[in-house]
C-alpha cells in the first residue's frame, strides 16, 4: 500500500497550489486540472494493474443500467444543490460570496472547453483516481467502510488550500455521495457518469449562481 500513499501525497501536492490560486498566468484552473488528473491518471495506471482491469470488467457489465442510473443520480445531487443554494444563502453570510467565487473559476474561460473538459477529462478523471483508485484501495487495507471514510476525508481535505467553506462543504458533500454509491454499487462507470452530469449541470446548463 506504499504507492497508494505516494500517489496521494502527489496529489496533495498537485492540487493545494490549483485551489489556492486558481491559476496561473494562461494556465488557467480548468487545463491545471486536467494536468493534474492526466499525471496522476498515469502514475496509478503503472503502480495499480488491477486497475485498469477492473474498470474493462465494470464498463461491460450491465452497462446502460449503470449509465442510467448515473443520470438519475447526477440529477438528484442537483436538486440538493440547487435546494442547499437557497437554504445556504439564508443562514450563512458568506454563503453569496462563496458560491460566487466558486463560478468564478470559469471566469473568461470559453464555456465550450471547459464542457469538453469536463466531459473527456475531469468528470472522468476524478472518478477514477478518487474512488476506482484511491478508495478503491483503502478499502482493501481498511475495510469497505472505514476506507470510504478515510478516502472521502482526503478529497474534502485536498479543497481546504481554496479557503472557500462552500467550496470545502460542497466537496464533502459530493465526496460523501459518490463515495458511497461506490461502496454499494462498486461501479465506477456509475459514479464516471454521476459526476460527469452533474459537473455540466451544475457549472454550465443550470448555474445555481443568481
């Protein structure tokens, strides 16, 4: 489990300069994340072969299912965001400007890349280091429970550099609900489309942003 610790180590240290920046220069959030996800993406692809075997395995099985069911999925995450935006903005001070700030990241960028993006690369790629790769693992060595908690605390963690509490609160929350329709369903073709939904929707098709 050596490796699980050092590739998540290098994605601690990839990810706490993009949050805390944002950015840099013409290297804007959206392609230093898919920088990031590529590299990491790479490393568990050489130090996990289990990996990428059992994702083919899980791709196969009872596919438009898995696709529909994310769907459904991504759209009640949605409605819980689009609900905890109202409510959030009525009990915390803060709350207005966080979530501006969060849509900020899209700021100039063209709407068209960060799609393709999100698509393609990062609703993906997340998916598949976050949980098919890290709680994947931990789950192994810690028990299914144990090591979603242990993998979903990392990934809130990792969002602590941005210093934006809705930011950290809403990855939790994502963290939480993908995390445990891994543990139940074991899918990560599930949680790829899951995430991938709801990242378009949410940052794209139907901003929650007033």
């Amino acid at each position: 489990m050596g490796s699980t610790w050092a590739i998540t180590l290098i994605a601690g240290v990839l990810f706490t300069p993009l949050f805390m920046t944002q950015g840099l220069g013409r290297f804007d959030f959206w392609w230093w994340m898919s920088t990031n996800l590529t590299i990491l993406l790479v490393l568990v692809a050489i130090f996990d072969r289990q990996w990428w075997s059992e994702i083919r395995i899980d791709i196969k099985h009872r596919t438009l299912l898995k696709v529909g069911f994310g769907v459904l999925s991504a759209l009640f995450l949605y409605i819980v965001f689009y609900t905890g935006n109202i409510v959030s903005r009525q009990i915390f001070s803060f709350a207005k400007s966080g979530i501006e700030n969060v849509y900020a990241f899209k700021s100039g960028v063209s709407p068209f890349r960060i799609a393709v993006l999100m698509v393609l690369l990062i609703g993906p790629g997340e998916e598949l280091f976050w949980r098919g790769f890290l709680q994947r693992r931990l789950q192994m060595e810690q028990g299914r429970w144990r090591g979603f908690i242990i993998a979903t605390s990392i990934y809130t963690l990792v969002h602590l550099a941005s210093g934006n509490a809705m930011l950290i609160f809403a990855a939790g929350l994502c963290g939480l609900f993908w995390g445990f329709f891994y543990v139940q369903k074991g899918s990560i073709l599930l949680n790829i489309v899951s995430h991938t939904v709801w990242d378009v929707a949410i940052f794209l098709v139907f901003p929650v942003i007033e």
